[in-house]
C-alpha cells in the first residue's frame, strides 16, 4: 500500500524483491513499524522462495536471511523495531 498517496488513493504497490521493499522503504512509500515488518517478512518469502534451489543447507539460509535482512535495515536505520527483529533472526 503506497502510503504517499493515502488518504487520496489506494494504490497497491509491487515488491517483488529486496531492492524493491528496500526503495519503498527508504522513499517512505511503507511506512510505521507493522507496515515496514510486514513488508520485509513478505519479501524475505518471496525472496526465499527463488532463491531456495541454490540454499543447500541450513547455514546458506541462514547466511541469505542475515545478509538480505541487514540490506533491508539500511533502508531506514531509526526502523527500530525492523532492527530488533533482524537481531532476533540472528
């Protein structure tokens, strides 16, 4: 939901992948805590449902959730509620 355009319009917004989430993050398009962790843990399951022929093991896993979730952090670092739940995934 592109919250720019709120209460005007209701505007759906495409995230498909983590550069995605992390623009409309950063653009404030997403926004407030459950919005923003909503956004990030439904594109870390898209994300992980590509990406699952290349994680072997539990530790590639763990290593592409880590990295791509601390990506995503960067998008907004006063999102303290985003880094306390990346904290907790590690």
């Amino acid at each position: 939901l592109d919250q720019l355009l709120l209460p005007g319009s209701t505007v759906f917004l495409p995230i498909p992948d983590f550069v995605t989430c992390w623009t409309a993050i950063k653009d404030m398009n997403v926004r407030g805590a459950p919005a923003i962790a909503i956004a990030a843990a439904l594109v870390l399951a898209v994300e992980l449902d590509k990406a699952k022929a290349t994680l072997a093991t539990p530790s590639a896993v763990a290593s592409f959730v880590v990295e791509n979730m601390d990506y995503l952090c960067t998008s907004r670092p006063t999102a303290v509620n985003l880094g306390e739940a990346v904290e907790r995934l590690k």
